[in-house]
C-alpha cells in the first residue's frame, strides 16, 4: 500500500492562508496519482486559531470588541472540545486591522484582546490558550490587563509561582503561544518600526515598557517570550501569571503531527518566506527537523527563498520550490512526484 503525502504548510502571509496553500499543494499531488493528507499549520501568528480548530474541533464564538485603535471589530475565540479556549490576539489587535495611514504605535492598545480572553473564561474555559503573533500594538499587554482588571480578574502576586484569580476565585490559566523569543524591552526595537515607529518612536516606547515592567508583581525584562505582540505575552506572564510555550512546536504537538508525520510517505510544508528566521523557532523548521529525525523526506513549497544552500541543509529539506500563486502553488505540488 503506498503511503499518503502530509501536506504541512504554513500561511503565505498577507496573501495566502494555511488552509489554501494546503489545499492547492493537496490537488497537485492528486492530480499526479498520489493520496495526499493536508495538515494547516501555524506557530502563533495569524491563522493559529483556525488551524487548532480545524485539527481538534470546536466551537467559534464571536462578539463585538475593540480593534487596536478602540474602534468596535467583531473577533472570535474558540471553545474546543476539552474544555479549553483559543484566542488569537491578531483577531481583535492584529496589524492588519489597521490602514497603514492609520497606525499609531503609540496609541495601538491590546484592549480587545483582554475582552476576548475575559469572554472566553467567563465561558468556562480553562486553560485559555492565547496566540500573539501579528499584533499592532507595543502597550506591553497593558490594554489586555486594563480590560481583564476591569472585569473582575485580580492579578497574580509576586510570588514564584504566580496564580491570577477570575471574579468567581476560581484560577485564570493563561497558556501564551509565542511565534519569537524577544524579551519583553527589545519589543520596540524590533518589532516597533514595522508598525510606523520611528526612531524616536521606538525609544518613547521603550521608556513606557521599562516603567510598565517595574510596576509588574515580577520583572518581565530579559525573560525569552516575553516580547511577543509587543510585550503582551509579558505583561500576560508578569500580571497574570500566565505560561509562555514556544508557537511551532507546541501547535505541531496539539495537532499530532508526529503521528501523521511518520505514517506518511513524504511531507510537504511551505511559508511566504523561507529565510533566518525559518532557522530559529519558525513553524517550517520545526516540520522539517521534526521530518529530518523522524527519518522523514521534507520538501517545501515557498512564495520566496531567501535561504542559502547551508541553511537548507541544515534544517535537511529535500528541495525548495517556489510559487507565487495557487496555480503555481498546485503544479509545484504535482511536479514533486517527478522527484
């Protein structure tokens, strides 16, 4: 019996989803006489909630919340089937809720996140997983805690293990996804200027998150993670208590990929850009290094490669093909049986 291919791709971000990559990969191949399998993947940016919920199940509710600027947005959260929730901050303080013309680094707040997160605790969800990849924002999760405190979950003391309460007592778990590992001061700086900060920008905002971390009940400064959305992920773990988990492999864990990984024949997986940043936590080198000691082949299938030969080798990729469209997309996918 020949085994299926594992279609494992990332977003083409801005332009295509997980699920339409997937998808035109998936009818390449079949269209080339192999049963293929797709597998949408995400390592905490956009489309991780999508991509949990389509692999475990559940149940998206939305409402009314408010987008970075304080404008009203409809955004949801998912209920998933054991009792925990999803919430994608990029739903309510996502970047590209906001016109470039628009952006204001400054102003740009993680309000609607901390209204989604109430929502989805007052719905009895515990824990609540949040993923904060593609934010607007650089308040260092303030808004989200603003919004939180105000309806009725007390922050967590300063003590080693930190537990943040809801109005009726019981314990707020907040599990937070994260797509990088940059503490919670270098936000601005590298995160900063691609949301419209200038330089001066960038050190207003790196004044305001050195005073926010010393009002915190524990110091987010120089902890990996606690940088992610703009310090949200920091603010989350130093007010609220919450875990920080790295994105890929805890989607890729979530979703079982490493069953799905070795029952299949070769997989394929992809992003809009193969580059660095592929190499250090990203979703693709995860899949890849996961295929490469699972003794698994692993191609991909990429909007552009911006990496060189030995970095290829390094994460092992059997070969990288790139493709702009999801025509190209799909006969990309049906020339690999050529291979």
């Amino acid at each position: 019996m020949t085994l299926p291919v594992l279609v494992a791709p990332d977003s083409f971000k801005g332009t295509f989803s997980a699920r339409e990559v997937a998808d035109a990969i998936a009818a390449g191949l079949r269209d080339a006489g192999r049963e293929a399998r797709e597998l949408p993947v995400a390592d905490g940016g956009e489309g991780t909630m999508d991509v949990l919920v389509a692999a475990l199940g559940g149940e998206v509710r939305t409402l009314t919340v408010s987008d970075p600027l304080g404008r009203p947005v409809e955004a949801g959260f998912a209920l998933v089937p054991d009792g925990s929730a999803v919430v994608e901050m990029a739903q309510a303080s996502g970047l590209s809720l906001v016109a470039e013309p628009d952006r204001d680094p400054w102003a740009a707040s993680t309000r609607g996140t901390g209204e989604l997160i109430a929502a989805a605790a007052s719905a009895g969800a515990s824990p609540i997983v949040v993923t904060v990849g593609g934010s607007a924002t650089t308040d260092g999760g303030a808004g989200a805690i603003e919004a939180l405190r105000e309806a009725g979950f007390e922050p967590a003391g300063s003590s080693p293990a930190p537990r943040a309460s809801s109005p009726n007592g019981a314990p707020l778990d907040l599990h937070v996804v994260c797509d990088v590992r940059v503490p919670f001061e270098d936000a601005p700086r590298i995160f900063g200027p691609q949301k419209g900060a200038d330089p001066a920008m960038v050190e207003r905002l790196e004044r305001r998150l050195d005073e926010l971390a010393a009002s915190f009940p524990r110091d987010p400064r120089g902890e990996p993670m606690t940088g992610c959305a703009g310090g949200l992920s920091g603010g989350l773990w130093a007010a609220f208590g919450a875990k920080l988990v790295p994105g890929a492999p805890y989607v890729l864990d979530a979703i079982g990929f490493d069953a799905l990984m070795r029952g299949s024949a070769f997989v394929v997986t992809g992003e809009g850009s193969l580059d660095e940043q592929t190499l250090h936590g990203k979703i693709v080198g995860e899949v890849a290094t996961r295929c490469r000691q699972g003794g698994v082949t692993c191609h991909a299938i990429v909007g552009r490669n911006q990496l060189d030969p030995f970095g290829q080798r390094i994460i092992d990729l059997a070969s990288v093909t790139e493709a702009t469209t999801l025509d190209e997309i799909r006969h990309a996918g049906a020339a690999l049986i050529e291979q």
